[in-house]
C-alpha cells in the first residue's frame, strides 16, 4: 500500500493574514525602532568607529586601529541586517492583505542577527573565561603575576 502524493504548500499559496489596525500600530512603532538603531549602529558604530581605526592606524597605533576596525566590521552587517529587518516590519503596516509575507521576509534578517551576536557572546565569553584564568594561574603559580604580564 502506498500513500497518495500530498500536495506541497508552497510559499506563494500560504493564506494572507491581515493584522488589525491595534497590531499593524505596534510593529509601525517596532519598524520604526529597528530601523533607528541599525541606522546608528551603522553609521556610527561602523562608519564613525571604522574612520577612527584608520586614524589610529595612520597615527602609528596600529593595535588600536586594527580593534577599532574589527569593532566597525561587527556593527555593520549588525546594522544592516536591523534595518532590513525593520524595512521588511514597515512594508508590513503600510500595505493590506501581505502582511504574513512582509513578516516572514523580517524574520530572515532578524536570524542573521541574532545568530552572529549569539556566536560574538559565545566568543567574547570564551575570551574573558581564558583572561581570568590566565590571570589565576600567573596569580597563583607564576609567582604573583609578574613573570607573566609584566606589571600585572
């Protein structure tokens, strides 16, 4: 015996869903927030950031310089990815009878954001847990510290 073939839903089939008026309010004020803060985040945490790092690089601190731009090179797909985000929200209270498929185009990007700032907690936690214990160790088996970080 064997089953019959189901028909596949494809994504242009789906049924629209039209969000009432109380609801299309707060993603207009959600669009709105997403909107400004992947603006800021790129144009000062990206742009502003990535300009002092090759100030700072063209100054002779090249450490410096090289942070600040590995900052800027962070925020800015950060940036984007919130404002496309909040694009997708907006197309979603301005328009009738789309609104399921504005909002699954805001979802994309939201993934992209949430998934690279779950892998930078991830990494920024790993390095403090390898600061504090080599911190520890110099601490307690180096002798106080100061064969291994000079003056710590």
């Amino acid at each position: 015996m064997s089953d019959a073939p189901r028909p596949e839903t494809r994504v242009d089939e789906r049924k629209e869903y039209d969000f009432s008026e109380a609801d299309k309010e707060r993603f207009r004020g959600l669009s709105q927030s997403m909107s400004f803060v992947g603006a800021c985040v790129v144009f000062l945490l990206g742009g502003l950031v990535g300009v002092g790092g090759l100030l700072a690089i063209y100054s002779g601190f090249a450490a410096f310089g090289v942070a600040l731009l590995g900052v800027a090179a962070v925020c800015t797909p950060l940036g984007w990815w919130t404002m496309s985000a909040g694009r997708s929200l907006s197309s979603l209270v301005r328009t009738h009878g789309r609104d399921v498929g504005y909002l699954m185009d805001a979802v994309g990007p939201m993934r992209r954001l949430f998934g690279f700032a779950l892998v930078v907690v991830i990494l920024v936690t790993m390095a403090a847990m390898l600061a504090c214990a080599g911190i520890a160790w110099c601490t307690l088996v180096g002798e106080g510290g100061g064969k291994c970080f000079g003056g710590l």
